[in-house]
C-alpha cells in the first residue's frame, strides 16, 4: 500500500483551487532509532495553511513548490523505535497531508481516547483550543463584566473564544455569516447577541445596538470591513488581538481599508498579533485547564468531518467560502 500525499503544484494567485495541489504516491516510510510511524486517522484543516502556500515572509516557512503540504494530525503509532511511542498508541503531530508520517517526537503529544474523542486534539483540545486561550486570558486579558467582541465566532477558534469568555464573567457578542450561524453561537456556545453579517447593511449601526457599552475587547480572526467596524466602537484601554484575517488570505491585491490608528491612539488601545506558539511553554497547563473545562461541558465544541483523504484541497477550500461551523477536519480512513 502506498502512502499517498499531497504536495503544493503551484502558487496561488487570489483563491485557492484544487489544481494548486497534486496528489503523488511514495513507499511508506521506516522509522530510524528513535524514530516512529504514524497512520493518520484525521488531518486538520486551518486558514493558516493559505498563507504557507505563498512565497512571502510570514511567521511559518513557506511550502517549496512540490513540498509536502504542512499541517496536524492525529493518528497511530503502527511501528516504533522511539522509548516513548509504542504500537498501538494515539499521538497528535505534525503530520503533513499524507496518510503515514514519521516522527521523532520533538511537538508531539499522546492523545487518550478515553478521555476525549481524538478529534479534539486537533480542535478544543489542541492548536484551535490554545489559540484561543492565550489570545483572549494572555493577550487581551480580559476582566469580569467587560464587552468582549468576536470576528469568525462559529469557526474553531471564535466558538471557543466566546465560551471562554463567557465563564470569565464577560458580556460576549459573536459575528459571523448565516443564520444557522448566529444561532450555534448562541445557542450552542452561549454568546448573548450575535452580529450576522450577510443580513446586516450597516456593520457600525448594528454593533452600536449590541455593544451599548461599546466594546473592551476584540478577538479578531477576519480583518476587513468587519474589524473596521469594531475599531470604531473601541472603548479607552480597549485591547485587540489579531490572530487571524481570513478576509483578506485570498486576495491578490488586499483593498486599502479606512485607516483606523486614530481610534487606537484616541483609546489607548493596545492591539497585538500573536500565534499559539509564542506560549509554547505553557500549553500544557492550559490543556489541563481546557479538558477540565471540556469533561465538566463548559466548553462545547462542534466539529465539521469531511470524509476521505482525497478531498483536502476542497476541506480547504471551504473555509474560505464559510462552509464550516466549528473545527473542520478530515477522516483520513
């Protein structure tokens, strides 16, 4: 059986299309000493993989034209010689889209399926989980009684933001596309008013009447007209973290927006950008944190399966055109 992967076939230009990627076959891989063998169970799928596709300076390398498509995964040790993995075993790593994957060790973890289902590694109790902890408790730190705004906020991170937020004492208000939308992010994830943002016709009004107070904090994962929008409605000390701007992945050219440091200055607004793993050191005493959480069902999550590791480019592909609510991944078989 061979190990099938995906591999980057050329750079996009605007959208993301499947015939930017190329499906190749290879043998499946031995482990060295210290080595182990992973079949993959589930992929992830982020927004963050667009960018890696590009040729620029971003905060991850950029995918080599005919290099392996990065990303996580979560799946089983099939063959070891590692001292810490043996056969049989459920770890979440740095995978690659292909369907086995050798690992040294270095960033990954055991996952307990008796604990959690193993999706979760990849969402809730994983990168999408941490993102959203150390944005919201470490970034923006957040304090009782205070507005919290989120962009994104039925997708993997956004969802939990809102939830976090919300056992943190604070008045939280979701946007995002879409009836069926707005209404998991209540409904399900505990928002006290969501923004949808295909019906409305005036972001600033509408956001006036759900943010009497105006807004402390700005959890934003979309950029674009959206955070244009919170900008203005900015309260003094307000902070914003940026960790996403999925508005503007797929644009050739990104539009000249209003220019907004003037709220900032007016404010005293403190905005910063940041990726999970400025917190590296700390990310498993969040885990604890969050799967005490997610086993008391404070935290829910909902997770988007597409099935089969052929269609990848096109579980990506989605994100860019809201398909999902919630962690999106792939069941790899």
């Amino acid at each position: 059986m061979p190990n099938r992967q995906f591999v980057l076939a050329s750079r996009p230009t605007g959208m993301v299309e499947e015939s930017h990627f190329r499906m190749i076959e290879s043998p499946i891989p031995s482990p060295a000493e210290g080595e182990f063998l992973v079949r993959s169970l589930y992929l992830s799928v982020d927004p963050y993989m667009r960018g890696r596709m590009n040729a620029g300076r971003s905060y991850a390398t950029p995918v080599e034209i005919g290099g392996l498509m990065g990303g996580g995964g979560v799946g089983e040790v099939i063959e070891s010689k590692h001292p810490g993995y043996r056969p049989g075993d459920v770890a979440v790593l740095q995978t690659g889209w292909q369907q086995y994957a050798i690992s040294n060790g270095k960033g990954a973890r055991k996952v307990d399926p008796s604990a959690a289902p193993i999706t979760t590694a990849l969402g809730v109790l994983g990168m999408t989980g941490l993102t959203a902890y150390f944005g919201l408790l470490e970034i923006c730190g957040v304090k009782p009684g205070e507005t919290v705004v989120v962009s994104g906020a039925a997708g993997a991170v956004g969802s939990v933001v809102g939830q976090i937020a919300k056992l943190k004492g604070c008045r939280t208000v979701g946007i995002a596309g879409g009836a069926k939308k707005t209404e998991f992010i209540q409904k399900e994830c505990g928002f006290d008013a969501a923004l949808d943002y295909k019906a409305s016709t005036d972001y600033t009004a509408d956001l006036a009447v759900l943010c009497p107070d105006r807004v402390d904090v700005y959890f934003d994962n979309t950029g674009g007209p959206i955070s244009d929008a919170v900008f203005a409605h900015l309260n003094f000390f307000s902070r914003v973290a940026i960790c996403g701007q999925i508005a503007h992945y797929n644009d050739a050219h990104p539009p000249m927006g209003p220019r907004l440091l003037r709220y900032v200055l007016v404010n005293r607004t403190k905005v910063q950008g940041f990726i999970v793993s400025d917190h590296q050191d700390r990310h498993a005493a969040a885990l604890v944190q969050l799967t005490q959480w997610f086993k008391e069902g404070k935290i829910r999550c909902r997770e988007d399966v597409v099935e089969g590791f052929e269609n990848m480019p096109r579980a990506l592909m989605g994100l860019f055109t809201g398909e999902n609510i919630g962690k999106r991944v792939v069941k790899v078989g």
